[in-house]
C-alpha cells in the first residue's frame, strides 16, 4: 500500500510556499519522498528548513509570478536542479475584499491575473516537460468558490471558478500524455487569507455553525488529499476537483 503513496525520487514545484496552505503541502510532498522547489514572492526559508530536516532537497526561488517572464525562470531552475519536473502543485493566489458596487479595476485584475492566467500558463509550461515523459501530476489549489459565489469577493470567486474549469480542460486535452490535471478545494482554513473572517466575532461564528466539524481547517490537513493527488494512487483520476472542506458542501 505505501508504494502507491510513495513520491521518492519525485520532483515538485508548489507555489506560494513561504506559509499557508503552499508550506503545508510542500511539507506533506516531502513527507512521502519528493523533493520540492519552493517558490514564492518572498523567500520560503522557513518551510525549505523544515523540508530539509525530513531528509529531502529543497530549493528556493523568490519570483513575482504575476509576471509571466517568471515562469520560463521557475521551470528552468527546477530542471536544471533535478532534471526533471514530476509534480506542480499551483497555489499561489491572492485576495481583495470589497462590496461587488464598490470594486476597483486594479483589484479585478490583479486577482484575476495570479490565481487564473498565472495558474494556466505555469501548467502548461510544466507540461511541455511532462510530455516527454508521458508522465506528470499538476494539482492547483481551488475553493469553495469554485462552487459558490461568496460575500464581498468577487474576483476572487471568478479566479476559483476559473481554476475549476482550466482544471478540468487541461485534463481533457492532456489525459493522452499520461498527465493527470486535477485540483483541491479547500474549506475555510486558518491561515493569512482569513484573518480578517477570524477576527471578525460575528462572522467567524456564522461560518464555524455551517462547518459538520465545528473547527476551521488547518494547512496540513491538506497534506493527505496533495500526496493522493501526487502519488500513482491517482492515476485513474482527472480533471476532478476534491473538496477537503470539514463538511461544509455537505450540509
């Protein structure tokens, strides 16, 4: 059974790594054998460290991935560090929170332009190498958005709905080259991107009623739906969306 689980001798790159939910699944990738390029706008010490006292490599790369010239840079270092590039796992995104009648352009855009173009264009740069192979796993970090419309969010709502449907195009066009494109959904979690929900007392306890289990989810409760997704016990899937979210589809 470990064997369908084990990424020893697996290369990765996951994006927005410095913290959240990208250092939780990074760490998880390491967990099972992989070893990882870190990369973000800001430097992922701290996770490469933690990455490093589990036996595996970990390579930094500090990139502003809202400009598309940083992506040849991303795949070029990670191949010329391992050769080869087995895993992307897509996480980097931001959010802008504003009344839907008051939302700016600028916060439109910048959204729109890291969790849906950047995701698209990183995939399919890392696919030019998978083919090769005929071999690869590209998981990109969706949302409850991906299904729902949210409050006050609205670009952040059409990016998640984008990584959605990207998610499940590129696994139809792809499939035939042996890569397996799916994505993760994750609930509400405690992490940068809700602090102000958190903070807010009558928000975070409409939110924690409609979650089953009753807590808000934690980056490393990521780790076991990206090693699945990761591993060859996913082979048979593609293009499905996973929902880790403590119940809240659900009810």
């Amino acid at each position: 059974m470990n064997t369908l689980f084990d990424l020893n001798g697996k290369s990765a790159i996951v994006t927005g790594s410095s913290t959240g939910l990208g250092q939780g699944m990074a760490i998880g990738l390491a967990t099972a054998g992989a070893d990882v390029v870190l990369v973000d706008y800001v430097d992922s010490s701290e996770t490469a460290e933690r990455i490093s006292s589990l036996g595996r490599k970990a390579v930094t790369v500090v990139a502003n991935l809202m400009e598309m010239s940083s992506i040849p840079l991303v795949v070029e270092k990670t191949i010329g560090e391992f050769g080869k590039i087995d895993i992307l796992v897509n996480n980097a995104g931001i959010i802008r929170r504003t009344d839907a009648i008051d939302f700016s352009e600028k916060d439109w855009d910048d959204v729109m332009l890291l969790n849906s173009k950047t995701i698209f264009f990183l995939a399919q740069a890392v696919a030019k190498d998978m083919m090769k192979r005929k071999s690869g796993k590209i998981i990109s970090t969706a949302s409850l958005l991906s299904f729902q419309g949210g409050i006050r969010v609205p670009s952040y709502a059409a990016s998640k709905g984008a990584v959605a449907q990207i998610t499940k195009a590129l696994a139809n066009e792809w499939a035939q080259f042996g890569i397996n494109v799916n994505a993760i959904a994750p609930g509400y979690m405690a992490t940068n991107n809700t602090t102000a929900l958190r903070e807010d007392p009558a928000r975070s306890k409409s939110i924690l009623e409609r979650i089953p289990a009753g807590v808000w989810g934690k980056p490393e409760d990521l780790q076991g739906a990206v090693i699945f997704l990761a591993s060859s016990a996913s082979n048979y899937v593609n293009g499905h969306v996973l929902v880790v979210d403590g119940g809240w589809m659900a009810r």
